[in-house]
C-alpha cells in the first residue's frame, strides 16, 4: 500500500467525472477514473488499499451491483455512493448493508473530500492490522525464531528456501542463539517431516559412548551389550539428524561419520553388516570450523563434507532490536506456564534488556523471562563493570575480560553454586566449564562467597 491514499472513481458522465478528479486530486488522492463498473471490477484486488467512490445510476452494472461485487471480493473495502435522485429508503438500506457513506448530489466539493478521507483512514487501519496479524501468523510459524532485523528474515528465508532439499546443512552460532531451533525447522519445513527428528548432543557423551548411541550395536559386541541397540542414525532414517557441538565428536567417530555422509550406511558395532539410511543430516557448531585455528583435530575433510550449506545464527547482541520482540513472546509463555498474570515491565527490566551483553543468547533471555514472569528479577542488577585496563586492547581482548568479569560476578553472586550459576547465565554445563578453564576460574574459590562478604 502506497503512501498517497487512493479512490477508484466510478461514473459514466465523462464531465462529472472528470470534476470530481480535479477535486479529489487537489486535495491529495490519487485518483483511478473509471467509466462503468465492469471496469472497475477489473482492476481491483484483494490488496486494494483505497476507497471506492461510485454513482448509483449507471448502464449496465449500477453503483448497488458494484457494491455487492466488491463486498463479495473484500467486504472491507470503503464504498462511497452518489445519486441525484434523493432515494432515502434506498440510501438507508445501502448503509445497512455495509456501504461506507450515501451522498445526495448535488453536494459540495468538501463533502466529497472528508467523506473518502475518513473511508481512507479505516481502509488503511484495516490493511495495518492485517499486515500486523499476517506478521504474527508469521512469526508463531517459526517461534522462538522471532526476529525482524535483516539477518533474521534472511534466515528464514533461506530456511524456507533449502528445508525441501535434501542438502546437509551446517549451522554456526554462539551457545543459546537457537540452532537446534533452526534444525527443528529445516525438519518442520520439509518432506521428512513425518520421520524422526533425533537430535545428539557430541559434546555431552563421552568418547566410549558415543559411537554406540550413533551407529548402535549387536549382542556381545562389547561387555554390558546383552540385546541389540538401534543407534540415532538408525532411528533418524527417513528424517533428520541433528549433530550438536560436532566439533567435540572425537576423530575415530568423525572417521565412521564421514563415511555415512558419503555413502548414506552404517555398519553397528559387532556386526559387518551394511545397512543404508535414508538421512538429512543437520550438524552444529559453536565455533567457526573454516577456521584452522579453532577447527583443532576436527577433520578438514568431514567439514568441507558437511559445509554444503552453512547458516549462520547472529547472536543476540548484534540484533538487538529483536530483543523486545522475544522478550514479550518468552514473558507471555512464562506467565501461562506459571499460571501468572503478564507482569508490566519496569524501567529497570527494560533497560537491562537494551543494555545486558546477553552473552547466553535467546537461552539467557527466555531465563529471564521467566524469572521475571515469577517476580524474582523484577530489579535485575546492573551488568558488572570491566576494570580500568577494560578499556585497552583488541575488542577480542576486550570481550574475553568483559566475558570472564560476568562469569566471576554470577559464582560470587550464587556463591559458587553450578545449577544456580549454570541458569542464572542460561548456559550448558559443558560450556560453563570450558569458559572457567578458558578464563582460569577456579570455582572452588568462590563457594560460601557472597555479595554481602564484599
């Protein structure tokens, strides 16, 4: 819909006509003269964003037909009649059946003006909260992928775009910025929507587990294997695959999973049969797997395997203008779960929003909320404040000491308690160590600590 308001004029009186253009005209529509209804007919849409002005008396189709036609099309679109002949009961009826204004000619040109300006004010309205409820349908498709920033609506664009394929797909992003909401979409979103969506976590099973849970295994393939285990791939075959954390996958497993990418077959332990699969594999990673220097003993050859398509999830901080948005989504979600009015939203609450570096992502702002729908965060305090030296350095430098002060503040401030810390920074635990190691915590050091020790 166009800015400058639009009238579809219709009368057969070629001088009228052209009188009530000039008019409408001067007074800033954008006016379509049309000669007779059946024309009009043909040009109007759905998506017609403007008023229809017509005369009653016409050959062939009259201005109560047009009507009619039109409210069968969009019974929302403003139409305004004219007639010289002062029909009262006709105009009275016209009204009841849902045109939006009678004029009796002759009329003065100012009543012609606010009528269709006062049609175009309720037809812009109607098109607004359409556009908004199109907007919401949209988003409710696709939740908790909330987003209306550019790199957003890329992203479920190409979502959209490549979940019919049945490419492996890569997806990077930081811990909590929805990967395997993009996974569970791309499976959504496809033909294999009626198989398994079996996800595996590589990071969180250890090294003598996880080929088992992968590929499964036969009686007596190894000591405690008394029956016979279907692995995920097994089970995800005929739909998709989600590998999270695939860069902890260790390399005798990145060997046997890059031969099933290649050759679409596993062979279970304990066994030398072959046995196909028919998967869509979709692999995550935290770090950037292009990069040598992070991808450390993650195999080249099963990156470039994988790296068919790569998505890329934005981070919370780089979108903020999103935050808002699934702040609401995750605070009404909340209060429903909890059985909790919607809390109003103090100052405090929205500017920590804008101004917390959000390091967990959506994870740390779905948490939360929901702390906030249960009226314990209502007054969240301040992010904690880098030292003096915070201010020097690369920005890498700059974050990581940004990013270890937070880590220090949430022990001190949960007195070094793991499930306390772990939720209240909305991180896996496997990550939160990682960091400590990354960072040289000791956590140790900070059990019984609290704020009021100083």
């Amino acid at each position: 819909m166009s800015g400058t308001p639009s009238v579809f004029l219709v009368d057969d009186d070629h001088d009228l006509r052209k009188a009530m253009r000039q008019t409408l005209e001067l007074a800033g529509f954008a006016v379509s003269p049309f000669a007779s209804a059946t024309e009009v007919l043909a040009a109007l849409t759905s998506d017609f964003g403007g008023v229809v002005v017509s005369d009653i008396r016409m050959p062939g189709m009259d201005g109560l037909a047009l009507f009619r036609k039109i409210a069968e099309l969009d019974p929302d679109v403003p139409v305004i009649l004219m007639t010289g002949h002062g029909d009262i009961p006709m105009a009275v009826q016209a009204m009841q059946d849902g045109v939006y204004d009678f004029i009796a000619k002759p009329f003065a040109a100012d009543r012609l003006v606010q009528s269709a300006r006062r049609a175009e004010e309720k037809r812009r309205l109607i098109m607004e909260n359409r556009a908004l409820k199109r907007a919401a349908e949209a988003a409710s498709e696709s939740l908790p992928l909330i987003g209306q920033t550019p790199a957003m609506e890329r992203l479920r664009q190409t979502l959209r775009h490549i979940a019919d394929t049945d490419v492996d797909v890569l997806v990077a992003g930081e811990t909590g910025s929805g990967k395997e909401v993009v996974a569970t979409l791309l499976h959504q979103w496809s033909r294999r929507r009626n198989g398994n969506f079996v996800a595996l976590n590589c990071g969180a099973l250890p090294e003598t587990v996880i080929e088992s849970e992968l590929f499964g295994h036969e009686p007596g393939a190894f000591t405690g294997a008394v029956k016979k285990r279907i692995g995920r791939i097994e089970h995800a075959s005929g739909g998709t695959l989600f590998l999270d954390e695939i860069e902890a996958m260790p390399p005798a497993t990145q060997v046997k999973m890059l031969r099933v990418l290649e050759a679409r077959e596993i062979t279970p332990l304990g066994t030398n049969t072959v046995r196909p699969v028919d998967i869509r594999v979709v692999a995550a990673a935290k770090i950037d797997l292009g990069d040598p220097a992070q991808r450390g003993d993650f195999r080249e050859d099963l990156y470039y395997r994988l790296n068919v398509v790569t998505l890329q999830i934005p981070p919370l901080r780089e979108r903020r203008e999103d935050i808002p948005l699934l702040f609401s989504h995750f605070l009404k979600r909340a209060s429903e779960r909890f059985g909790r009015d919607v809390p109003e939203i103090s100052a405090a609450v929205r500017d920590h929003l804008m101004s917390h570096p959000w390091p967990g992502n959506v994870r740390e702002l779905s948490h939360f909320a929901e702390r906030v729908a249960l009226g314990v965060e209502g007054n969240p305090g301040k992010a904690p404040v880098a030292p003096a030296t915070a201010s020097t350095g690369t920005l890498p430098e700059r974050l990581e000491r940004y990013e270890a002060d937070i880590l220090k503040e949430a022990l001190t401030t949960h007195r070094g308690d793991v499930k306390e810390t772990l939720q209240a920074l909305g991180i896996p635990r496997k990550t939160f160590y990682d960091k400590l190691a990354r960072h040289g915590i000791n956590r140790a050091d900070y059990v019984g600590r609290g704020r009021e020790e100083g």
